[in-house]
C-alpha cells in the first residue's frame, strides 16, 4: 500500500517498565522492535500517528503512566522529535494531529486512561480511526484485543 503524504495510525506495544519512583524507562527493547516499520513509513513521507497502552490506569488519568517518558525515549532513537498529545482521541487531538507536518512523529497519551479502550467501544475506536487513513497493527503482543 502507498502511504507517500498519508497519515497512518500504527498500534504499538510501548508498555514499558520504568526504574523504581522514576520515569526512567529500564528497558525499551519494545520501543526498539517498533524502529524498523517506523522508519520504513517515514522513509515513506507518511506522517505517523502512535497508539499504545502503558500500565493498568482503569479508565483514569495516573501522571506516572503517561506516554510522555515514552516519546521522549522514541525521539532519542530516531532522532527526531516525537509530538506528544495529552489525550489521545478529541477535538485538540484531531486538530494537532491534521496540523503536524508530513513525515512527523506524534505519540497519543495512554490509551487505557480511556474506558473505551478495554471496553471495545465502538465510538472509541471510530475516534482513532477518524485521525488517520491507515492503520497498520505493529503490537503483536496486543492483537488478541482487536
């Protein structure tokens, strides 16, 4: 499929674990497997669009689960700055995402801090769908859940 100047939404396994009482991510071999299909889209010219879970939140907002340290780790290894959101479906969201330049990197926030995610609501999903025009699964790990 041709993603030249299109907008993909890629499901990550970035449920890292962190250093005790840190945001220091103790092994990022998960953000690592993601590298080669990431780079493979950029070379591309799409614009990537992240989503992944961290953590049990249950629906509710916890800081220390935030995607946050998670971007950061991504930007250091692709060498390139990753656009952070602080939600991951709305109308801000939609907004920075269709704003973000081509060939661009933005991570979404949690996606468990959304009930609508271990519920499989169907609005949920439709809001992530309608940020992008392809989704491409690259979470092994989380493709029971689909």
């Amino acid at each position: 499929m041709d993603v030249e100047g299109r907008t993909v939404l890629v499901r990550v396994d970035y449920n890292v674990t962190f250093r005790p009482d840190t945001t220091e991510i103790s092994d990022d071999s998960r953000i690592r497997a993601t590298l080669p299909t990431l780079e493979l889209l950029k070379s591309r010219n799409a614009k990537i669009v992240l989503c992944s879970h961290l953590g049990r939140p249950k629906g509710r907002v916890i800081e220390e689960l935030r995607m946050k340290p998670v971007a950061v780790r991504l930007a250091n290894l692709l060498k390139q700055d990753v656009i952070s959101t602080r939600d991951c479906v709305g109308s801000e969201v939609s907004d920075l995402v269709s704003l973000a330049p081509q060939n661009s990197v933005v991570m979404l926030e949690n996606l468990r801090f959304h009930p609508g995610e271990e519920n499989n609501e169907p609005e949920f999903a439709e809001e992530l769908a309608a940020l992008a025009d392809v989704y491409v699964n690259d979470a092994f790990g989380t493709a029971h859940r689909a």
